[in-house]
C-alpha cells in the first residue's frame, strides 16, 4: 500500500514522516465586544407660542398606536378644544395666534363676506368655515329651512355644526386657525352656542356681528337662490339677534364700514377676546 506526503511534509490525519505532532497554531484573539451604539438624540420640543400649534410641515409628526392619522395629518382629539393662552410679556397679536372664531349674526349682517376677508388676510394659515356651506353639502333630501324649521331641517342642521365642529378642531390640532359663522339665535343656547361650545370647546371665541335693520334688508335683498330670506323673515331673526346685547359677548355694529374696515376692528376684538375671554 502505498501513500504520497502532501505538500510540507504532513501526513494524512496530521502526521509528519518521524511521527512528531506539528506545534500547534496559538489560538486566535477574539474581537473586543463592540460599545452598545448611541440612542438617537432626542428631538427638541417645538418653542412655546400661543394658541395652538400643530406638528412641523417639513416632517410627519409622530403617532401614538391607535391614533388616527389622515395621510401624514393626525386627526383630532375627542377632547374639547382649551382656551388659548394669552402671551404673558406682551399685547395680544390677533394677527399671528392661533385660534378658533365664531361669527354670530342674521342673514345679511355680512358673516360670510367678513369671515372670509379674515381668513385671506391672516399671517397665519386660517380657514374659514360656512355653516350654510356644509349644510348644503346635502343634495338630495336637502331640508330648506326656508321651506320650514321641523325635526328633518333641525337634525341636518345638528349634523352640519358637528361637522364644522369636527373640521376646527382638525385645524387647531394641525397649527391652523379657523373662523366659522352660523346665525346663532341667543333664545335657543342648546341649539346655537351651547351646541357649538360641546362640538369645538370652551377655546372658541364667539363674537357677533349685528348692523342695524336698515342695512341688513339692503344686503339680504342683493342675495339670490335659497340664500335670500324675505323681509318679514329677516326682520324676524333680526328681532331675535338683539338678545345679544347685554349678554356679555363682544358686538360689533357694521353698519357704517365696509369689509376692510369690519375685518380690522374684528382682529382688534379678537385680541381683547384672547386677554379676556368671554364668559359664556
């Protein structure tokens, strides 16, 4: 039987020709441990402000499990929307804060022109919210108020401001004010405000809007379509809008400006309202 030494002079199994074991190899060194990697540097809270303040656009803000997310825009909480925080070392800016208006007022006080002018004006991102608007949202089977206050035109009414209610505190929660307007009657606090202080919170700052009678028949009568009321009807909801007076909500009598100037005068209430909320 015969064997060829492989290469170096070992046999098989390990050998070498005089039968010596070769020294052995000195064991290999195990790598040190490597040091736990460092935890990622905390992100810094955004800076204290007022009003309310949303996530940073540039970066999708960080859920809880379970929390509702539209896209990259968390939803908002269930929870009441809080009064915003009056600044401590200066006067209030309306135009800067954050915050949640409620335009009160009849048909042809102006809301909707007033709301809208303020909300295109702002420094800040604001929306502008129609009561109207989202009840018309409903096409068929739409209950025309004007064809009659019943529990069909009541409980779409209902519906709508939850809505609304819903959609400011979607905006506040994502940094962005709001100004909604509905015509708010002072004799019925469950349906008007109080359902308004239930869907937005006690942070929503009610302020009306109230021109004399004269004025509010000349603009009702440059209206169209369901929009325009009759003059007994106007008249009427007028009548009613006085009970505002010596409630304790501001009122700002427009009769004499136009929307530029109305819109001025109403930043200026706003910031007394952010000072001193209303008690209401």
């Amino acid at each position: 039987m015969h064997w060829t030494p492989h290469p170096g002079g070992h046999t098989p199994g390990g050998h070498t020709p005089g039968g010596h074991h070769p020294p052995a190899s000195p064991p290999v060194p195990s790598p040190p441990p490597q040091a736990p990697a460092a935890p990622p540097p905390a992100q810094q809270p955004a800076p204290a402000g007022q009003g309310w303040h949303g996530p940073a656009p540039q970066q999708a803000p960080p859920t809880q499990p379970g929390m509702d997310v539209t896209g990259h825009v968390p939803l908002p909480p269930g929870a009441p929307v809080p009064l915003p925080s009056p600044p401590t070392d200066a006067a209030p800016d309306a135009a800067h804060t954050a915050v949640a208006v409620l335009l009160i007022g009849p048909a042809g006080a102006g809301k909707t022109s007033v709301a809208r002018h303020w909300a295109d004006t702002r420094r800040v991102p604001t929306a502008h919210i129609s009561l109207d608007d989202v009840r018309e949202w409903v096409r068929s089977g739409f209950a025309d108020p004007q064809a009659g206050w019943n529990d069909h035109s009541e409980a779409q009414y209902r519906l709508a401001r939850r809505t609304c209610g819903f959609a400011a505190r979607n905006f506040l929660a994502n940094g962005i004010s709001c100004i909604l307007d509905d015509a708010v009657f002072p004799d019925r606090p469950v349906v008007g405000l109080g359902g308004w202080k239930r869907h937005v919170g006690p942070g929503l700052l009610p302020i009306v809007l109230l021109p004399g009678l004269e004025i509010v028949l000349e603009r009702n009568a440059r209206r169209s379509g369901n929009r325009r009321l009759s003059d007994e009807e106007v008249a009427r909801i007028h009548g009613r809008m006085a009970g505002w007076y010596g409630s304790g909500l501001p009122i700002i009598d427009n009769s004499q400006h136009d929307v530029a100037t109305t819109v001025r005068v109403l930043d200026d209430v706003v910031a007394r309202s952010i000072a001193s909320p209303p008690n209401w």
